[in-house]
C-alpha cells in the first residue's frame, strides 16, 4: 500500500510549462573505445596512428601536425599512400554514437554505421547552406545507370550548418536503430538515423534509410555491422569516442489494469472505501480515458516482464499533479510532482508494478508519459504520449529578417542571468549576444536565431534562447580596465569604474550595431560585424580619453595559444583569435586569478577577428 502522504503538499513548486528535455538515464552504460592504441581495430593501414595532439593550419590545406603520445587516433595520408578504411573488430545493431573529430583545411571523412550508412565529416566552414555531401549530412546513395548528375539519390542535408572552423574539435552525436529482417533473412523495416547532434545542434531526426549510402561496405544490409571510419580523402584526428549498443531484449509492461476515481485526491486514498468510477484493461500506460479530464486519480497495476536483469531507470511526468511507483512491492518513488526519474535494479522475470497518478490542477491536461531504459536496451515508452510530444506549446522562434536585434533576458552556464542582453542577428547565420551592463561580446553561435518561447508565452520570463552552435565567451565582466601592473587583478565588478551606458544605434545594416559607452576615463565605440562568408566576428574598438594604463581583454580561457602572425587558440581548440595590426598592438599573454588572459594595450582604434 503507498503511503498517505499529501499530493497536495508537494504542487506548489511544479513547474509545468518545459520548453527541451533532456533525458538521462544512468543504467545504460557507454563503451569508451581506446586510443591508447590501435587494437579495437581490424589491421588499421599504415596512415592511422595513435597520438596526443593534433593541429591544423588555416592557411595550409589537408595539413595536421601531431605530438607523440596517446589518447587521440588520427590519419595521415600523403601523396604515395592515400589511406584506406578503419574498421571495429567489434559490431553493431542498434546504437548511439558519440565522438569528437578535428579536420584539416579542405579535409573529408566519414562514420559509417555498420560499415554501410555513411555521415559525412567534411571542411564546411563558411558553407552558407549546406548539402547532403556537407559536414554532418547523410550521404547519398548512388545509382551509376542514371545519366550525369542524376547518380546520387536520397541524400539528407544537414537542417544548418553547424560546423567549426578546421583545427577544432567538433562534437558528434548519434542515434541509430539497424534494419529488421524475419527469421528467413527477408528485410521488414529500414534502417534509421533517429537524431544526429553535430555541435550541441540538432541536424537530423527520424530519417529512414531506405538503403546503403554510396561506398558501402557491402550490397546487402545486415542486422549488425563494424563502425567504419572513412580513411583515403584527407587528414582527419578523433578523440572521445563512445559507443552504446541497444542489443538486449526490451521490457514488456503486461496486464495492465486501471481503476479511476473521481475527484481531487490530495493524498492516496483507502482503496477499500472506495468505488472506481471506472475500471478497464489498456496496452499502455495512458491518462487520455473518458471522464479524466478534471480531477481524477488513476491506479494502474500489471507486470513488468526483465529479459535482462540490471539496473533500469525510469522517467515519468504528471502534468497537473503528481504520482507514485511500487515495482516488486518496493517503492520506487513516494508522491512526487513534475518530472520524476529514479533507478532501480531488477532481475530477471515478472515484477508486479503499481502506478497512482493524482490530477488535481482541472485546467491542465492528463498528459501521463512514461519511459524506461536498462542494460543494452535503448530507452523506450511505456506510455503512449511521448516526452517531447507533451513538453508544452509550439515555439515562438525568431525571425532575425523581420526582427534582427531584441532585447530580452539569457541564461548563462552556471546559472548567471544577463537582465541587459541585446542579441544580434545576420544573414550569414552567425549571430552574438551583447552584455550591456558590462559592454562586452558574451557568446557568438551559428545557425538559427532565437527561441523567445520562454520570454512570451504565456506570462513569460523575459529570457530567450540561441538556437545553433553557441560559443560562450566567458563570465560578464569589462572589456576595458586600468591596470597599474601586470599583476593586478582584472576588475569583476563596476565600483570606481566610472561605467555608463551610451546605448547603441545601428549602422548602414540592420545586422550591424555600434555600442558606445564610457569606463576609466575612455569614450569607447564598440562595433561588431559578420566576417565575409559568416566564418566568424570582427569587432572594431574606437577609443578615446585618458589611454594610459588601460587595457583591453581579448580573451580570459583556461588555455591559449600563440600560433605566430597575431593568431591564437583558445581552449581546448574551441575557437581562433587574429589581431588586426599585430605588429602595433603589443599583445600581452598573461597568468592571472587561475587562467590565462591574452591583453592588448587601449589606443584609439584596434580590431580582432573570432574564428569558430
């Protein structure tokens, strides 16, 4: 019997309007591929090679330098041998992929799930829209009987272009479910990507694979293949590589019953007392029954059929109220509102499983949504609403043609939120956010503009989103301060600054803003603009006023790089900064409150270009 604690007490803090989830579920193991050397692979040719670094030029193409050591697989090919194929030993069904990789100006590769479904890994930085043969996209498949530019068919472009300059890391995600055959061979269901992540980014979901792509491994599908990666067109290193096969048989949620009581319940009744206003069988976990539109509590009871004992974690969401789960005559969890995860080990066999779910908010939907994940098994409904499809109102996106600047509130990582953001669009897809109380560039992206769901919906929270590739530039603080010495600290906050906000107007282009403002004694002209083919930023400072002392902050990062003529790495390779003028700015990299700062004396004008 569950416990009589109050539904009631716990509704107040839950939050019910959720704009993205991002579900975690802690029983699926990953299976990390070493690079410490080349055994997980089947004979690797002689251009693949295990290192500790890799580094690209931006001026030289199909060039990687590497430094000895291990934890990175790279490929090297040259004139006299142009590289061959890098086979698993290992293969797969169903999996999720996850990886970072690094190109070489003008390189290509690719991943081939088992060995036969190619996504392409390609130099596309600065490519305005982007094609299936694109970095990120699923490539063609190939018919060499059709005339001249008819060959390649069903090829699926990326939805934008989420790719980095060459020389940094670039972070894929994938999701793949295997072909089906019957039990004489025959194929029933094609293969499909279920999502690709490139970036933070999602570029592809739920595209079926009606057959192999061009350079397949093989003709015929199969239900298991190696992961292939692609080696003869060009210099290409990987690190990170993560591997999550879904092999096992799925659970079953069998003899599923369901009693319904009328009324606002605010703890779990005496069953016994009680008459069901309704009672009945179902195939899945639902709220949507007649007479279930207002208050109602649901109890459900059945069995959970374990093919394969582990630990399995569970995700539930009870719009409107909250819910309790006893699996095996355990509690699971008690009431509780929301959204609600937890984990829980099982064997083998049938567990009996009660579920209560109490609505007591008669203006919000019974959106019930269940799911489950364990050992090898790729997490799956129990119910038949769907996270996502229950996870509030369409967006409200922006358009940046008809509203290419807006002011509005952004959520920073660690739970900083800018009250003064003014967010700036261009037609090249690469877009930044200025922090007015500071005047300072915050986090350029590329792709999609905004997501203002969270700022006008409903009463709102004045916020808004970035919807592509986003590159944060640090914690808010000054662009400008006085120092007296190298060792004094960079100023966090505004006392004695003497910091006014002048405002802002825009340019000959909409997309084009000048800030202007006034710190320490300078009249500071703070312009941004879109490089040529939306590879990057350039910002243009105009400074005038006492000068003396004052230095400008390029960059603050845990690590950076000098690569020679004003160019510098930033990161762990996350993005480029080149001066302007490099031989008059006298550049100063220093150490300073635990990271490394890259400082350009304050003169009347100067620039930098960020490369991402």
């Amino acid at each position: 019997m569950i416990q009589a604690k109050p539904f009631f007490s716990i509704l107040p803090g839950i939050i019910l309007m959720v704009f993205s989830i991002f579900l975690h579920y802690p029983g699926v193991a990953q299976n990390a591929v070493s690079f410490e050397n080349l055994d997980a692979f089947e004979t690797p040719g002689k251009t693949w090679s295990i290192v500790a670094d890799a580094r690209a030029d931006l001026s030289q193409q199909g060039f990687l330098t590497v430094s000895k050591g291990n934890g990175v697989l790279v490929n090297l090919p040259t004139e006299k041998n142009k590289g061959q194929d890098l086979y698993t030993k290992a293969s797969y069904g169903d999996l999720d992929l996850e990886l970072e990789y690094l190109v070489a100006k003008g390189s290509n590769s690719g991943i081939y799930l088992q060995g036969m479904y190619e996504i392409q890994i390609l130099d596309s930085w600065g490519v305005s829209i982007p094609r299936a043969g694109d970095n990120g996209g699923i490539y063609e498949r190939w018919d060499d009987s059709k005339p001249e530019g008819q060959k390649g068919y069903q090829g699926y472009a990326p939805r934008q272009n989420a790719s980095r300059a060459p020389g940094l890391w670039q972070k894929l995600r994938v999701s793949f479910q295997a072909p089906r055959f019957d039990e004489e061979g025959a194929k029933i269901e094609n293969a499909r990507i279920l999502s690709v992540e490139l970036n933070g980014v999602t570029i592809h979901e739920d595209v079926e694979l009606f057959g192999p792509t061009r350079g397949a491994m093989a003709s015929q599908e199969m239900g298991s293949g190696p992961l292939r990666i692609q080696g003869d067109h060009g210099a290409v290193a990987f690190r990170n590589l993560r591997l999550t096969p879904f092999d096992n048989p799925a659970p079953e949620l069998t003899d599923l019953t369901y009693d319904l009581y009328k009324g606002r319940f605010e703890s779990v009744p005496d069953y016994s007392s009680l008459k069901a206003a309704k009672s009945g069988e179902l195939t899945s976990l639902t709220a949507s029954i007649s007479g279930s539109t207002d208050q109602f509590l649901i109890r459900y009871r059945g069995q959970l059929d374990i093919k394969e004992g582990g630990s399995y974690s569970f995700n539930f969401s009870f719009p409107g109220g909250a819910g309790a789960l006893f699996v095996g005559g355990k509690q699971v969890f008690g009431p509780s509102g929301g959204k609600v995860a937890r984990q829980v080990s099982l064997d083998p066999g049938l567990h009996p499983v009660e579920l209560v779910y109490s609505k007591v908010q008669d203006w919000v939907d019974p959106l019930l949504t269940a799911e489950i994940a364990g050992p090898g098994i790729r997490p799956m409904l129990l119910s038949d609403r769907s996270f996502v499809g229950s996870s509030g109102p369409d967006p409200i996106l922006i358009d940046p043609n008809e509203r290419p600047v807006l002011r509005s509130f952004m959520d920073l990582p660690g739970g900083y939120r800018m009250t003064h953001a003014v967010s700036v669009a261009s037609p090249d897809k690469v877009h930044y956010t200025y922090d007015m109380d500071y005047g300072n560039l915050i986090q350029v992206w590329k792709g999609e503009f905004l997501n203002a769901t969270p700022m006008w919906y409903s009463r709102g929270d004045g916020s808004s989103r970035p919807m592509g590739t986003l590159l944060y530039l640090g914690s808010p603080a000054f662009s400008l301060a006085e120092l007296n010495s190298m060792e004094q600290v960079w100023p966090t906050d505004t006392l004695g600054s003497g910091y006014k906000v002048n405002g802002y107007r825009v340019l000959a282009e909409e997309h084009e803003l000048q800030f202007s403002y006034d710190i320490f004694g300078v009249a500071v002209e703070d312009k941004l603009e879109v490089e040529s083919g939306g590879k990057g930023l350039k910002r243009t400072l105009n400074m005038g006023g006492a000068l003396e002392n004052r230095y400008v902050r390029l960059v603050a990062a845990g690590k950076i790089e000098e690569l020679g003529q004003g160019l510098y790495l930033v990161g762990e390779k996350d993005y480029y900064v080149q001066l302007g003028e490099q031989s008059q700015l006298a550049p100063v990299l220093r150490n300073s409150n635990g990271q490394q700062e890259l400082l350009v004396p304050a003169r009347e004008n100067m620039e930098y270009v960020i490369w991402f």
